[in-house]
C-alpha cells in the first residue's frame, strides 16, 4: 500500500499545459499545410476541453486541486476567479 505522501508525489502535474503545447504544434503543422478546417476543428476542441473539462474536473473532486484560489489552477477565463471583489467560484 502506498502511504499518502507518496501518493502526493506521484500524483501527474501539467499534463494539461503539455497537452496544450501538443495542441499548439499540431494546429501550427496544420495551418502551415493549408488544413486550415483541420485547424479549425482542433482549435474548437482544444478550446473546449481546457475551458469546459477543468473546472468540471476541479467540480467532480470537491475543488480540492491543492493550488488554492490564486494558484497555477485557477480558471484564467472566470471573472470572479481573480478578482476579491466579491466574486464567488461555484
């Protein structure tokens, strides 16, 4: 049985921002050889998935990301995520 804090350790980190530079160079390859709907279709689903599938994700843990509210895992796209304004994350 692995302990908790090797749990921790072995946990995967920046997968989304790898999938991200993935995504980048795939939608690069595809417009530089004229694909441009290919382009068009990656672009959508990268989209989508980082803006949709990871506060779903943080939804189905309980919000438990580990980062806290200003960390690397808060959503750049929420207006209240940032701001102490008052905003409230859901």
């Amino acid at each position: 049985m692995i302990s908790g804090a090797r749990a921790r350790a072995r946990r995967t980190r920046g997968a989304a921002t790898a999938a991200a530079v993935w995504l980048t160079a795939a939608l690069g390859v595809a417009v530089a050889d004229g694909e441009l709907g290919i382009a068009a279709g990656l672009g959508a689903i990268g989209f989508g998935t980082l803006r949709w599938l990871g506060p779903l994700k943080r939804r189905a843990v309980g919000g438990a990301s580990g980062a806290g509210r200003d960390g690397p895992d808060r959503d750049p796209l929420d207006p209240a995520a940032g701001s102490d304004r008052g905003g409230r994350r859901a």
